[in-house]
C-alpha cells in the first residue's frame, strides 16, 4: 500500500495535471534524535530518521463563483506523526487532515471533514511535540466545525464523530497515542466550543470546553459506556518581538466498564495541566520555549506532578526551517491519561524543505 501511495503522489506532484493547480504544494522533513542515558545512542551516536514526505493540497472558489473552499494533508513515512498500529491505514500513511469549508457569510464558515480541534492553543516547537498537554494538544478530529468572528470576540463550535476515520482507528495526528486504542475504546460524539477574547489589540483571553463519549472496543456491541470532558482557560500576549501563551486544563475520563474491568483500572481518571510558552522571533531566528506540567487527580495515583521542558531554536532558511530542540521530562501520560513518573531526555536536530 505504501509503494502505491507514493507512486500516487509522485504522479500528482509532477505530471502536467498537477500543475494546472497551483494549490498543490509538498514538503519533505527528516530528523537526527540523540537520546541521553540510552546505550544504542551511546554506541551509534544518534539516529538520523522520521522522514516524511507531505502533500498539501488546498483551493477556493473564485470570487463571485461560490462559496467554498478546501484543505488536505497526506503524509507518508516514519515521521508522519501517525500512530500506524491504530490509525485508519494500518501503516505510516495518513491523512492528516481533509475538509471543505463553506462560508456561510462574512463572518461565518462552516468546516466538514477532519479539521483541528478548537481546544486551547498548540505548541510552537517541532519535535518535542505537545509534550503533557497529551490528549488537548494538536488534535485532529473528523466532525463538523463552525467558525464565528462578532465584534466582542471570535468562538467556534464543534462535533467531532470520532478522532479519526474509520470504524477503530484513534489516531488524532499529531497528538497520538492518549485516547485508548484500535483494541481497547475510542473517542466518539464529542462537542467542543472555544471563545476568543481580545482584551486588547495583543492580549487574548481564551475560554475552551470539550465533553464526549468513549466506545468500548472489546465488548461485540461497541457501546458507549465511556465518557471525557475537559476544560480551559489560556492566554495570548504579544511584546513587540516576545510571545507569551499560558494555560490551564482540567480533564476528566471515565472508562468503558469492560476495558477498566480487563486493565484493572479505576473507573474515573483525573488531572490538571498548565502549559507556558514564551518565544522571541528576530529576522529568521526564533527561539522557543516550552514548559508543561500535569498533576495527577486519580484516586490511587501516587504519581508526583511531572514537569517537561523544551528549549529550541529555528532558523527559516528559505525554502524552509533547520530546528534545535533538547526535550527533558520526569514522566509520561499513558493512553488512559495517566500520569506515571520517568525519566526522558534527548536532543532534535531537525531539517525541512517545502516546494
């Protein structure tokens, strides 16, 4: 399949076709990881891998000709942020996102297909990732999703049928591996809404609130005996050249009854997370900062609060960014979102191109 889908891409990017678009567009990244306190790394000196190659495709109507417009994303390879043992096509090829939007008025645009969830803000680092915002970081869910812009504030609402296409799959690229998984339960019938407000010309106030089912995957009905909501308040603050994000999540699961009954887990899990981000842009440099902590609220979780750093630096170098980042953390959120502690560190040395 994946020697198919790149022949497929190959064939769009570079036949006569695809030119007679000028909204297709692709990118390549690959990556050299160093991890410390890891005895391969030790020998080897480091791994240079994840490479992906990505497609964008993404139109609208001419003006005065409709109303709609579209966006897609198709990675294929190691590095394409998909979790390939839960995701809809059983391999590291996915499609990170695809939908059709339709603006409904000046101010309004309705998005159908798979779009990011509107929960809080993203990281702004590459590699490192969402780090403990683990489950409410750079989601991608399948629903529809409306988009409002008044004179007050900005907000949007959603549905999302599930975190992914499919009948299983539960990969929500980028932010992977935290909502069970193709044998265990998923996320379903979750509603979201999220309101900007600009409290000056560079400070925003932000409100976000998600709450969902989960479908258990083992019983034979696939009922949805789970649930999960979470909430967030967060901030936007620009300084001249300074950049400063802040949040807070509270999140609560209740497992499906059969799955909580085979892992012989609590039926409730519970934690709280804050997110800074700070980051200074000079020409083509930008320097990040990126620190997470998440404290664990489920009962019999002995768990510490566990914090995660993400210091970086890029550099757009024209037809694309070089990326500096070191990774250092005291734990891990499983795909229950639960919190354990352990010890991670590593050093990113990413490079990308775009055509």
């Amino acid at each position: 399949m994946i020697k198919d889908t790149i022949l497929f891409v190959l064939t769009l990017l570079f036949s006569g076709y695809s030119f007679a678009s000028p909204a297709i567009s692709g990118g390549v990244w690959f990556n050299y990881s160093y991890i410390e306190d890891n005895e391969r790394d030790k020998n080897t000196v480091g791994d240079i891998s994840d490479e992906a190659l990505i497609l964008y495709i993404d139109g609208e109507a001419p003006e005065g000709k409709g109303n709609w417009s579209y966006s897609a994303e198709f990675r294929i390879g190691n590095g394409a942020f998909t979790d390939s043992e839960n995701n809809a096509s059983g391999d590291n090829s996915t499609l990170h996102k695809a939908w059709v939007g339709f603006d409904l008025s000046e101010d309004y645009k309705l998005i159908v297909g798979k779009s990011q969830v509107p929960f809080a803000w993203k990281t702004a680092n590459f590699w490192p990732g969402d780090m403990f915002q683990s489950a409410y970081g750079d989601q991608m869910d399948v629903g529809l999703k409306m988009m409002a812009k008044t004179q007050l504030f900005d907000y949007q609402l959603a549905y999302f049928h599930a975190d992914d296409w499919g009948e299983t799959s539960t990969d929500s690229t980028d932010d992977n591996k935290h909502w069970g998984s193709s044998t265990t339960y998923r996320k379903v019938k979750t509603f979201v809404a999220d309101v900007k407000i600009p409290m000056t010309e560079k400070h925003i106030l932000g409100l976000s609130g998600q709450s969902g089912k989960l479908q258990d995957l083992i019983s034979p009905e696939n009922d949805l005996t789970g649930d999960h909501q979470a909430w967030s308040v967060y901030y936007h603050g620009k300084f001249d050249d300074f950049y400063i994000k802040a949040e807070y999540i509270d999140g609560e699961r209740k497992l499906p009854q059969a799955y909580a009954s085979q892992a012989s887990l609590v039926d409730t899990i519970e934690n709280t997370r804050y997110g800074f981000e700070f980051s200074y842009q000079k020409n083509e440099w930008n320097f990040i900062f990126d620190a997470t902590w998440a404290q664990p609220n489920t009962l019999g979780n002995s768990a510490d609060t566990i914090t995660a750093y993400a210091p970086g630096v890029s550099y757009d170098y024209g037809p694309g960014w070089i990326y500096l980042e070191y990774l250092t953390q005291d734990g891990w959120i499983d795909r229950d979102m639960m919190i354990h502690e352990g010890d991670f560190d590593a050093w990113y040395l990413t490079i990308d191109f775009y055509f």
